[in-house]
C-alpha cells in the first residue's frame, strides 16, 4: 500500500508525508500517482471542501482504495466523521478525520470568501464575548480571523494502529 493525497494549502501533504515516514510508505501527490498501475492499493488523503474529501473520487476510479482521511479546519469529532462518511462515497474502506489548519493568504479569494461565510456567526459570537473568551476560545478565534495550523504527529493514532491490522 502507498499513500496518494492532495493538497491545498499543504496540511494534508504534511500528514501524508508524517504518515509515510513513520510507517515506511511510499508517499505521491494525487499528480504524482498518474504512473502508478490502476488498481494500486491506497491510502488517500486529501483536503475538505464543503464536506467532500478532495481528489477522494479520482482516487477511487484509479486505484483500489484502502483507507481515506478528510482533513479539514475543524476539530476532529465523531459527528465531523460521520458527516464525512454519508458525503463521501469510498467502498468497503474506513474514513478517517483530521484537523489541519487554515492558511487564508494561501488560498484564492474564493475560497477565504466562502470559509468567512461559514465562520461568520462563530467568530462574532466569539467577539461578543470579548473578556470574558476562555483561552481556548481566544486560539480558536485567532485560528479563525488569522490562520494556523493544528497538524500534529499525534492526531495519526488511529490511522496508524489501522495500518497496523493491514499488514
């Protein structure tokens, strides 16, 4: 098995390459993957965009996929999950979630203009509260209107003790 992602802003590329280092895994971009034979056994990962894993369709028609990861800005929850697996159609493989971050100066006005829609009303609620913000509301309020990044070598547990079982 090989890990194949996209990647926008590259937290997903970070992941895949984190994931293949510790697990001895060939790691491809998704444009990188073209020379790979059809019906290669993957690991996809790829960035959210209003739900949908990106690139997880062409991966799925090119090669036989194993395992899937969304990652995406919010935190990772079992209703995030299970949101991900109604909108994402992969056979007989498991999905998984991580939270990656958000670079607005890296992506195009379109995109930074669709994610402040969708933060709108949870960035004024958190404004609202202005002193009264716990520290952790303040770091989610300053990820929202500034960026960052949540990857951390940690957050792949699941998905490493599930390679584990593949083996």
């Amino acid at each position: 098995m090989v890990i194949v992602y996209r990647s926008n802003t590259g937290f997903t590329k970070e992941y895949a390459e984190m994931l293949g280092k510790t697990e001895k895994m060939k790691v491809y971009s998704l444009a990188q993957a073209g020379g790979l034979d059809k019906g290669t056994e993957v690991f996809f990962m790829g960035p959210l965009m209003a739900g949908h894993i990106t690139g997880v369709d062409q991966a799925v028609k090119r090669f036989q996929v194993k395992g899937v990861c969304g990652v995406g800005m919010s935190p990772a929850s079992q209703q995030t999950l299970d949101t991900l697996a109604k909108a994402n159609y992969v056979p007989d493989a498991p999905i998984f979630y991580l939270q990656g971050g958000w670079a607005p100066k890296k992506v195009g006005w379109i995109k930074r203009r669709m994610v402040n829609m969708v933060t709108r009303s949870m960035r004024q609620s958190l404004r609202d509260k202005g002193s009264r913000r716990t520290p952790e509301e303040q770091r989610q309020l300053d990820f929202l209107e500034k960026g960052g990044s949540f990857v951390a070598f940690e957050h792949l547990e699941a998905i490493r003790a599930w390679m584990k079982d593949q083996k």
